[in-house]
C-alpha cells in the first residue's frame, strides 16, 4: 500500500543485495541473500517482502514470517539481514518460472518479475523507490547456461552444477532483478562502445536449444538491429549507458511481450517465430527491440517514485520504440504499423468506464493491482501518441534536450512527472505544463471534423480540449495529392481557404491522437479511391478511420467489408494489409489475444458471409504471388476457409509455413476434422506446438469435447500461456449454439479460479472473455450476468477486465 511504502522509502538508504539461488531441484529453489541497509530512524521498524516461501529463517533463526512479510524490528544506524528459504517454481508467469520444453524434454527457468513479483524469488524490498545493488550467484545444472543482471564474473565447475557468480550491479529498482537458466543457444558478439573497458562491451541473444535453427536464421538480423538502436541511444541520450553488458533472451512462459531487466531483456519466446515471420511481425521485434533497449536510460537508469508514473516510462520507451525503428534500425514502416495496430487500441481503451489520464493521480493508484490494471493502451498507446505530438509540437532539438537534461539529474535514482517536465521547461519557451495538463491531466481524445463553409471553402475544427499540430493534406477526386500544409489547432476553427474544392484528410501523417471526421464530399472520395492514395501511412490512418466508424456504428459492418472487398483486394503493404486484416479478425495466434471487429460487431446471421469475403480477399492475396503479402494472407486463409481440399492440401505439402500449417489444423478442428492434430504435434515437439494442439483440440465442435475442454481452461492447472490457447480455441466464431451454456458458467467459473489465482492470471482469466458474434437478446443476458458479477468482490485486475468487456458490449448494443 502507498502509505506504507512512503514510510518504508523515507526509512531505508543504500540498500545492498547479495543473493544465491540454487536451481539444481527440479521441485523447488533455495534461496540465501543478505540485505544491507542503512536506516534514517534507528530503532524504527520495516519489513521483507517474501511471498510464498517455505523454511524461512532471519539470521539463522526462524521468523515470524507470515502473508508474505519478514518483519526488521529495532533497526540500528546500520543493519544486515540474512534470509534463507525454499520457494516454489510456478508456471504463471508471476515469479520463478518453470518450463519443460517438450521437443526435448529440457527445463528452463526464469524470474519473470516486475510490479511486485521479484518478492516471489528473493526477499526484498519490493517498491520501485528504493533501489538496491546486486550482487548474485547461481548454481545450476552443468549443462546450462545462466544470464542475469550483472556481467558474468566466474563459473566454477562442480560435479553435476556449476555456479555462477555475476558482478556487482549498479543500483536499480527490485522489480527490474532477473536470472534465466537453461541450455540456450546463443549469438554473441562484441559490441564497439568507447566508454567501455577495452571499447567493447559483451552482447548477445539466447533461445531455447530447439530454437536453434530460427536464432541462427535470424541472427545477423538481430545484431543488425540490436547494433543500430545501440549506437543511436548512446549516440542521442547524455549519460553513458549504464550497465556491464546487454544480453536478450527469447524466455518461454513470460506474460508480457518483453520486459526491459537492466543488462538481460527478456522477450516472449513465441517472438522467435518457426517459419516466415509476417510483415507485421517483424516491424513488431524491431520496434521492441528498440523499446526495450531505451528503458535501459528511461526507466532503468532513471525510476519512476510510484506506479502512477510507470505510463511515463511505457509511453517514452513505446515512443522511442517506433520512432529509432525507423530512423536507426531501418524498418521505416513502424509508424505505419502503429497508425493501423498500435494507436487504434489506444481509441478503444479510452472509450470505455476504466479510462484514466495517462498521468494518473497518485491517490488513485493505491496498490499494485490497481496499477497493474493500468498498464493498458491508454499508457502504452495513448501515451506513446502524446510524446509523439509533444515531440512535433516542441521539436527534435528542445524535445531530447529535455529528455537528457531529466536523464542527467536523476541518474541512478527515482523521478516523478513532474520533475520529467521541470527538465522540459528549462529546454523551452514554449508553456509544457500547460501542455501536460491539456493532454496528460484529462481523459478521452478529440475529433478532428471537416466541414464546409458557404463558399465550400473546408474549415478544420477540434471538438475537445487539446492543442494539435499536425499535416492537412488535400486530394484530387481520384484521391492523388496535391497540397499539404503544417497546421496548429487550438479553440478557434482554421479555414483552409487554399484546398478549397479539393478533398481533404486532417492528420494525414498521423501526428496527433485524435479521430477524423471528414465531410461528406471528402467521405466519398475516400471511400471511392482509398486504395489510390500513395502513403501507406496516410492509408493506414483512413482504414483505422472507417473501423472506427463502424466501431461507432456510423456505418454498419457490411459496409466496411465492402470496403474492404474493394480496396483491400489492391493494397500491396503488407503492414497495411495485415493490420486491417487484424482489426477484423483478430490475431491467429495461441497466446496473442486480439480484438476482433467481426466477433463484436456481426450478427450470427451475417457473420459467414462476411468472413467469406474476408477469406476471399486473403486467397487473392496468397495467389498475387507477392512475398511481402503472403505470410500475413496466408495465416488469415487457413484460419477462416471453408475449403477442405485446399487446407488439407497445404497439409501435404512440405514447403507450407509451421504457423499456417497449426492454422489449417485448428480450422480443421473447428470444421468437425480433429484426425490432423495429433501427427501435427508429434511433427512440431516445440512449445508453441504444444500451446496450438492446445487450441485445435478446444476448438472441436462437439458437447462431449467443450465439456471435456472447459473442465480443463477453468482447472487451475494450465499455465497462462496454456490457459491462453485453450481459451482462444474454445470460443469458435460460429459456435454460439453450441457454446451458449458456457456463457453464464465463464462468469461464475472464471471468477473462481480467478480468486486463487495470480495477477497475471487474471489478466488471461479476463482475455478468454466470450466474444462471439451473437443475437442480441443473447448478448443482453451476458451482460447482466457479468454486471451481476461485478457487484461483488472481484479481483481488481479480473474486474477492470470485465468492465471494459462490458463497455464494448454496449457499443455492440
């Protein structure tokens, strides 16, 4: 609780870890650490945070250690405590966390931390407040390899374990301290840095062993981008970077898609696809990379003091993730993916009861879960639009002036918001706190709408409350440009006497986090010659436009597939083309749950023959031969074709892509055909194999196979990687007869396992939500369940999930 963590901050000073943990049982892990600290009240009292551990002694004698707390009584001046315990692995993701790869039967484990989970593996003081050094050792299996925090010091040999020490680390926040182990494989290299010792500085990437073949597929592209972002953040940012070494490690069973540890980012294994990654695939790594790299100054190096302030991190390192994909990696269609994937999340996040500022008051955010909550697409997405729009509105130069004057002052510390724009003022004229309480102090975002005037001269004006620079761009009827201007809008309405009679699209360069509304002359044309516009960027953002209309049922469903029908059939981006494809029909894969257009806003009656043409536009996509739009069309086709004799085909065929293979397989199983699934897991023995025979198998359209599936999914057995497939597969998009008594038991089932289950957990719990395209009376009787629900005691992070499912209920409504 805040209250207590403001006590404990004001009381402790540099804190010191030593930690040894032994992986060697495979049925738990031993834990021996000192904690030093000095105290600025002696003879006050604290606590360690310790949770789940079992045989806990404090200085060699057990201690009344209860609900997770080692309690420091009588601190002196000085103080060193010594902890040991055994802890138990998990497979939730939310600590030290288990996986047995089934390709060969290898085990890795992993702290998957962050927030308050690091008290999971070692004691600690578990705020991001108060940092601490560390210095740690491990032992492990001879055979495997270990990466944590620190440089590698020293491997000692022993008979069957090794032990691996790690130098001491600089000082950073608990919730960023990780060790993985297991046999990976590994690229490494010297990285060219002059501030090193010896100009050098180790880096690497590391996978599981049954990933060799992909890290070594994928490698020199790796290094090249890891190498690019390297050199421009040292390059741009003041402080030196700072820690011994940059590994990065494709981890299985972590919840996030990458976490940003100092010296060791972890990454989700899935991210190391099997075959051909999609276009959108690759802009995704490349954009992470780069993410996760710019946490190592913003976040790392410099800490938020409280949770409120974590969007500030989220929303930089996503900013930065983009935009140094772009100008230092190469991959110059980033922004373009964020237009059509990215920002559209932001939209809906807003929209529902749960938004809040991207800058949160501090009183609000009173415990872990709750911030947990909030690290959603309002700070992510959101946020990551809004620096975007202060970085345009203030310029590249006085923008990173402040950015490293705020790196400078607190290096190694802790910082809040405010102290973040303290370092802005002093970089510019301009009025930032004016700007932050427009944009980072309010909820909601503005539209932008087109209107005309007497003369039919366009007249741009903001229905909202912020200040927007951004790019009006005027067309020709056949939708070819031919004017743009930089604009500032504020109160006032702008008339834009020079584009007159021309069509015209406010933020055609996507600067700005706000929906259009164009008139109606400008509509027609747009939907008459989308496909003719010559920025991809441009087309990105009137795509997510015309999802966004029908999203808010400005035009119906049938409509935008017509679009579809007739301009997606020309689009040649691969971003593009996949990230429509997404906002329609989801992600097709196991554990990436993605919001579907069609399941939310189709009828049962409509919803074939949309997908029909939905697969349809994907064939022509598959058969154009263009091996940019193939992996995405592909993925898409073998997911929602009727067509047996061509899934079964690609089946029997030795060239076709390991992920489209599990995707005919899956709409096999869904189609009645479950005979594919077993030879398809005993050909592809690797986790995410496992993870989609999961899914094929809920996917089967039997009562006999739902009932055995569902009494799995709500168990409290499966992983959440685990529980995610099952969950993705279970909810067939033309199942809801068949799968229409679970609605009311995923209420009252998933609140249940909810109630014994973690943080992350919850998360997923709230995911596997049913979304289906069903009658409305239908839909109505879900949504007062889950209401029902809802007035009682639900966990925190089920509970924001299940509001926001049900404000996208009454959209659907």
């Amino acid at each position: 609780m805040l209250p207590e963590a403001r006590e404990r901050a004001a009381l402790l000073t540099d804190v010191r870890t030593e930690a040894h943990l032994d992986l060697t049982s495979a049925e738990d892990f031993g834990v021996e650490a000192t904690i030093s600290f000095g105290c600025t009240r002696p003879g006050a009292s604290t606590f360690l945070e310790l949770n789940g551990a079992t045989d806990v002694t404090l200085d060699g004698r057990p201690t009344a250690y209860a609900e997770g707390r080692i309690p420091l009584t009588d601190l002196a001046a000085t103080n060193s405590v010594r902890v040991t315990a055994r802890m138990p692995y998990v497979t939730d993701g939310d600590g030290m966390t288990v996986t047995v790869d089934p390709a060969d039967g290898e085990r890795y484990v992993c702290a998957h931390t962050s927030m308050d989970i690091t008290q999971k593996v070692i004691p600690c003081f578990d705020q991001p407040d108060i940092k601490s050094t560390f210095d740690l050792t491990v032992t492990a299996p001879s055979h495997w390899t270990v990466l944590a925090n620190g440089r590698l010091a020293d491997r000692s040999p022993g008979v069957a374990s090794d032990t691996w020490t790690f130098a001491t680390t600089p000082p950073f926040s608990s919730y960023l301290f990780t060790l993985v182990g297991g046999p990976w494989v590994s690229v490494t290299w010297d990285e060219p840095y002059a501030p090193a010792p010896g100009g050098t500085l180790p880096f690497g990437w590391h996978a599981r062993a049954s990933q060799e073949r992909e890290l070594r597929r994928d490698a020199d592209e790796l290094r090249r981008i890891s190498s690019a972002c390297f050199q421009h953040y040292t390059t741009v940012f003041e402080p030196e970077y700072p820690y011994a070494d940059y590994q990065q490690v494709f981890a299985p069973g972590l919840n996030w898609g990458a976490m940003e540890f100092p010296g060791c980012v972890v990454y989700r294994d899935e991210a190391l696809v099997a075959g051909t990654p999609t276009e959108l695939q690759r802009e995704w790594l490349a954009s992470t990379i780069a993410h996760e790299m710019a946490h190592m100054w913003f976040g790392d190096l410099v800490t938020m003091k409280w949770w409120e302030d974590s969007w500030l991190n989220e929303s930089f390192a996503d900013f930065m993730g983009y935009d140094v994909a772009g100008v230092a990696a190469g991959y110059t269609d980033a922004w373009t993916s964020a237009a059509i994937t990215r920002k559209p999340a932001g939209y809906r996040a807003d929209r529902r009861r749960s938004t809040h500022p991207i800058a949160e008051d501090t009183d609000k955010v009173v415990d872990v879960d709750t911030a947990f909550a909030n690290f959603d697409m309002i700070t992510y997405a959101k946020g990551n639009s809004a620096l975007a729009q202060l970085g345009h509105w203030l310029g590249e130069e006085d923008f990173l002036a402040g950015v490293n004057r705020h790196l400078v002052t607190h290096a190694f510390g802790n910082a809040t918001l405010a102290d973040f724009l303290d370092s802005l003022d002093a970089a510019t004229e301009k009025d930032v706190r004016g700007w932050a309480e427009a944009w980072l102090r309010s909820t909601g975002f503005d539209t932008l709408r087109v209107t005309r005037d007497d003369d039919g001269v366009p007249v741009l004006t903001r229905v909202g409350s912020r200040p927007h620079r951004l790019t009006v761009s005027a067309y020709d009827d056949a939708m070819r440009l031919v004017d743009s201007r930089d604009v500032q809008l504020g109160d006032e309405p702008v008339r834009l006497e020079e584009l007159a009679g021309r069509v015209v699209v406010p933020n055609s360069g996507d600067e700005t986090f706000a929906v259009v509304r164009p008139d109606e002359r400008s509509w027609a044309a747009i939907t008459a010659g989308l496909s003719s516009v010559e920025s991809q960027l441009t087309r990105a953002m009137l795509w997510w436009t015309a999802i966004d209309l029908c999203e808010s049922r400005v035009i119906g469903a049938g409509d935008l597939v017509a679009l579809v029908d007739q301009h997606l059939r020309q689009e040649t981006h691969p971003v593009v083309f996949e990230g429509v494809m997404r906002a329609l029909v989801g992600s097709t894969g196991a554990t990436n749950w993605s919001p579907a257009l069609l399941r939310d806003h189709a009828l049962p009656d409509d919803v074939g023959a949309h997908l029909a043409v939905v697969a349809d536009v994907a064939r022509n996509a598959v058969d154009g031969g263009d091996p940019a739009l193939a992996p995405g069309a592909a993925r898409v086709l073998a997911r929602l074709s009727t067509d047996r004799d061509l899934l079964v085909d690609w089946l029997d065929r030795s060239d076709v892509d390991q992920a489209v293979r599990w995707a005919v397989v899956q709409r096999l199983a869904e189609l009645g055909d479950d005979s594919w699934i077993g030879p398809e897991e005993e050909r592809d023995r690797s986790v995410a194999g496992h993870h989609a025979a999961l899914m094929a198998r809920a996917f089967v359209p039997t009562e006999a196979s739902k009932a055995e599936v569902w009494a799995r999914l709500m168990g409290g057995e499966l992983g959440s990687h685990e529980f995610n497939a099952v969950g993705a597969g279970f909810w067939g998009w033309e199942q809801a007869d068949l799968l229409r008594p679970y609605l009311e038991r995923y209420v009252t089932d998933a609140l249940s396992l909810a109630r014994r289950s973690g943080q992350a957990m919850g998360e997923v719990i709230g995911d596997a939500f049913p979304r289906l395209p069903l009658p409305l009376d239908v839909r109505r009787e879900l949504r007062a369940a889950v209401a029902a629900a809802l007035e009682g005691d639900v966990p925190t992070v089920l509970a924001r999930s299940w509001n926001d499912s049900l404000d996208d209920l009454d959209r659907t409504l």
